[in-house]
C-alpha cells in the first residue's frame, strides 16, 4: 500500500469508526500496526492528512480528527448549523453594533445557520467558554465559534479541542487557529512616527506579560521606525508588566525617577493601559508635563475621557466580517486558510 492510499484508508476509517471533529484517533505507530505498514510510512500518510487539517497531531496529547475531515464526502460539504460568537463583557458594551453585524453576514454567508451570541463575565472567559466548546465537540450538527477579545487559556483550549473556530483578534504564541487582527504593523509605525514628531528622544513601550503574535510584530514595527530615524540603541526601553495598576505604576516611576530632561513617549499596548499610566502621570503631578507624551496601541474609544494618541481601526465592520465567516467557511471545507497575515487597516487619532 503507497502513502496516498494508506492516507486514503486512514480517512475511511476514521468515517468507519463513526468519529466526529475532536475525538481522538490512532497515533502513527496504532496506524502501522493496524494497517501491517512501517511506522515511517503511517507518519507519511499521516503527514498528508495533517496539511489537510483532516487529523491533528498535538504533542504529547495524540491524534485527533480535524476540522478538514468531512463525514460524508459524497454529499459535498457540511452545512453550517451553528455559530457561536464570544466575547467579553468590556467589548459587547463598546462595541454594540457587533451583533448587527454578524447577524447581516451570517444571514448572507451561512444562511442555513443560527447564530448565537454569548457574551461572557471578563472574570470567569475560560468555565463559560468551555462548556460551549464542549457542546460543539458533541454535536452532532456542524457548528463554530468566533472568539472575540479572548484569553490566552480560552485559545489554547479551542485549540487544543480541534473545533471549526476562528480568533476575531491576535492569537497568542503557539495558538494555530486561523484570525483577522487589525494592522499591528502599522499601529507601531503611526505612534512611533508621531511620538518622534512630538520631539521624543526616547521611548519607554509597556506590555502585557503574555504576548500574541500580535505583539511581536507590533514591537518589530516600533524597533524597525526607531532604527529608520536613525535613533542610537538603548532609546527603546520595553517593561512586560502583568495587569496589577500598582506595578504598572512602580515600573513608569522607577524609568521616569531620574528626571525626563529628554523628551519621552510612552507607548502602551492598549487603551487600558494607557487610561493607567495617564492616572498615574495625574497622581504624581506630571499628567501634563512637557516632556512626556503618551501613544496607546489601542482601539478608539468611543467616549474618549483621555487625551492620547491613539490608534482606530479603518473598519467597514460588515466587511472585515464577511471576511472572517468567509475564512471559517474555508476552513471547515479544508481549503487553506492564511493563519497569519490577515489584517484590518487602522488610522491614527491625534490627542491635540
């Protein structure tokens, strides 16, 4: 038997044994004893299967069937049932018009599915969004979930289930699931631009302590503009901070303690940061000092209390959705999908 028909044989049996999207299936020496091959040639079939997306190997964990793998390939693809669209309690408020959204794209893309909003505490993402990964791993019906504003935990369990998902957002390191992120590179390279056109001679950038792939290329971009400006190593300072406002506040002090004679702009990741490290700047008398600007790598606001850079992305909302549903659709048939590089353009919003 040559690879493309063990790999063939592999597919039925997965159909055979009456498997769904999630289930765990044979690992490659299972499948060379079950079928009298080599290890080596059940790995190379299982290879095709894998670029597929019809198993995923996951180290450590086993095999388990993906969401290329089709039940019934003479009936073409799978309708779509269901679609569960998550989000955190923070984005459904500054974000309503969401649901219209979604709703428009679903009703043109997916029109034989239901479409289900949950909208989960910001405290407790990762309970509440398992047991509707959990529902989806059991179904019987084709169902996905878009996950918008999610945390690392909530990725790598939708990664780690095997489920049709998308992120709506910036994965983190490691989550392969394929996502639609606002332009990171060119979010860095406004306020880097505009900080320096302020006169900044040095820039202090504060991040969260667990990166995205977003992150790595926002932080690339900001390098990269210094470096264009010919600006000498060591202008760049970078503090990964975790959420706790009293030690966002020890590592802004401890950087601005010996005075801020050179002019320095603070860049944050995002808007919450930012509102921090402007309350901080107020408390200790320098909210409006003339040597230090700040740049959030944020979304808007819509109710903007604060004066900032700040950088919005150039969104036709209906489309940039569209544009999601229509790499999920992709995905569940098993076309390939750009895990990647697919992005959302942004302007920047002047604080004067």
């Amino acid at each position: 038997m040559d690879i493309k028909d063990l790999a063939v044989a592999i597919e039925e049996d997965i159909r055979q044994r009456g498997l769904r999207r999630g289930d765990r299936y044979l690992t490659a020496k299972e499948v060379g004893e079950r079928f009298q091959v080599s290890t080596v040639t059940a790995h190379r079939a299982m290879v095709i299967l894998t670029d597929k997306d019809v198993v995923v190997r996951k180290r450590k964990s086993g095999t388990f069937v993906g969401t290329g793998f089709v039940r019934n390939p003479e009936s073409g693809p799978e309708v779509m049932h269901a679609l569960h669209v998550v989000m955190d309690k923070t984005y459904s408020s500054s974000y309503p018009f969401v649901f219209e959204a979604f709703s428009n794209a679903v009703e043109e893309l997916l029109p034989d599915a239901a479409i289900e909003f949950h909208v989960a505490p910001d405290d407790d993402s990762y309970i509440f969004t398992r047991r509707i990964v959990e529902q989806i791993s059991n179904s019987d019906y084709q169902e996905a979930i878009v996950l918008i504003r999610s945390t690392e935990r909530v990725q790598n369990m939708v990664h780690s289930a095997g489920i049709n998902a998308v992120i709506f957002g910036s994965p983190y390191l490691g989550v392969q699931v394929p996502s639609l992120d606002t332009d990171q590179a060119k979010i860095g390279r406004l306020v880097t631009e505009k900080l320096i056109d302020e006169g900044c001679k040095r820039m202090i950038l504060l991040q969260r302590n667990s990166w995205r792939r977003g992150d790595n290329i926002l932080f690339n971009s900001v390098s990269q503009t210094l470096g264009d400006g010919n600006f000498p190593m060591g202008t760049l300072i970078i503090h990964n901070i975790p959420s706790s406002r009293h030690i966002v506040e020890a590592e802004l002090m401890q950087e601005l303690s010996n005075g801020v004679e050179q002019k320095t702009g603070i860049i944050t990741r995002g808007n919450d940061l930012a509102d921090q490290v402007m309350e901080i700047l107020a408390q200790n008398g320098l909210e409006n000092h003339d040597n230090i600007e700040v740049g959030s790598c944020g979304h808007s606001h819509i109710n903007r209390s604060r004066s900032y850079l700040q950088v919005a992305p150039k969104v036709d909302y209906r489309k940039q959705v569209v544009k999601l549903l229509s790499m999920l659709v992709d995905h569940s048939t098993g076309k390939s999908v750009d895990i990647a590089f697919n992005t959302v353009d942004v302007k920047l919003i002047p604080c004067k």
